[in-house]
C-alpha cells in the first residue's frame, strides 16, 4: 500500500519538505543544439510521474509544472487526490518554495536538499546550465534517446547530477533522474511537454 493513502499529510509534507542525501563529432553538435533550444526558449509546460525514495520511505506523485527560466515556475500536483490541487512556486535563483502565501526553503542543494517539489524546475535548469559530463545514445522504454549526465555542484559541495533522457525524434524529455553524491533521490517520467514559444505539445 502506498504510503499517501494511509497518510496524506505525510505525503504533502514530504513534497515542501527536502528529499537529499562521450562522444564527438556529430553528436556533440546535436547535443549543443539540444541544449540551445532549452536555454533559449521562454519557457515549457510539462508534467510527469514524479517518485522520491529516501530511508525505506516511498513517495509519488503525478506534477504540472510551468517553468520559466529565471523566473518563478509554478508546480502542481495532478494526483495523488488527497493532495491534487496544491500548488508551489519557486524561483531558480535561491530555490525558495511558496505555499498559501508563506515561503519555506525548498531545500538549497543532504545537506544538499532537494525538494521534490522542485525535480522538474531543477530538471530544466541543469539542461540549460549544468556542465556537461556524458553524452550517449541509449533507448528509453523502447525510445530512441540521447542521454545527457550533467553536474550542478550544490551550495555545500555535494555532488549534485542530473540524467536526462531526450527523445531523438524531437528532443523533448522522457525521463529523468536527480543524484546527489551518487544515489539518485529523485526520477521524473515525462508524460507530456510542449515549449512555450512554439506550444507544439508532445505526448511522450
């Protein structure tokens, strides 16, 4: 049994709360093109299956979320019902999280914290800016991907990684995972995503 629908509260605390502990050529111009197009859009709309496993706890929930770079990008939750309908914004500057008019740190990347209410947000950010590790073709649920790893060192140091799986046939996300210093806390299923700019949705 899942653990909201024994204890919803615990499942809304646990999303305000934080959740922490190559190749060349041709393929590196795909990938900096790839790249371009996050960095350069005015924003996305996207929602996903969001999961957070922590200390034998899981946790799961369906997000929307409208990001907007530089910005406040806001996240709602689709399901579970016992919490659809609430609503967090957050800033990619100090990662500062506001719910019912008062603001709650988000977690500022076990000691370094992540919010799971900020996987998608971060997601984007680390496409946009984060420094580029690895870069391969790799089939996702039978999709053709090109898979990225970057890094995003958090404000303590930690060792903050984010793994995105792009879709070869339009270069929206299918997947996506969240490590800090080497176990993934955060994976992301993408269910649909269109860029503001175009609005050309795409079901993954």
């Amino acid at each position: 049994m899942r653990l909201w629908k024994c204890v919803p509260m615990i499942t809304l605390l646990l999303l305000l709360a934080a959740c922490g502990g190559g190749a060349g050529g041709d393929g590196e111009s795909r990938t900096a093109d790839l790249r371009d197009r996050y960095h350069d859009c005015a924003g996305c709309t996207m929602e996903a299956r969001v999961s957070c496993s922590q200390e034998g706890l899981a946790w799961e929930a369906e997000l929307r979320c409208d990001y907007v770079p530089g910005g406040e990008s806001v996240v709602e939750v689709l399901s579970p019902e016992t919490i659809a309908g609430v609503k967090a914004v957050l800033s990619d500057t100090d990662w500062r999280l506001e719910y019912e008019d008062a603001s709650l740190n988000a977690g500022t990347l076990s000691d370094e914290e992540i919010s799971p209410a900020a996987c998608l947000p971060r997601l984007m950010s680390a496409l946009r800016d984060g420094w580029l590790l690895e870069e391969n073709e790799e089939e996702w649920n039978g999709v053709p991907c090109l898979r990225l790893t970057v890094d995003q060192t958090g404000v303590k140091d930690g060792k903050i990684l984010s793994t995105v799986w792009l879709k070869l046939a339009d270069g929206t996300p299918a997947r996506g995972e969240i490590a800090v210093d080497g176990e993934i806390i955060l994976t992301a299923d993408f269910t649909s995503f269109s860029f503001c700019d175009t609005m050309s949705e795409n079901a993954a």
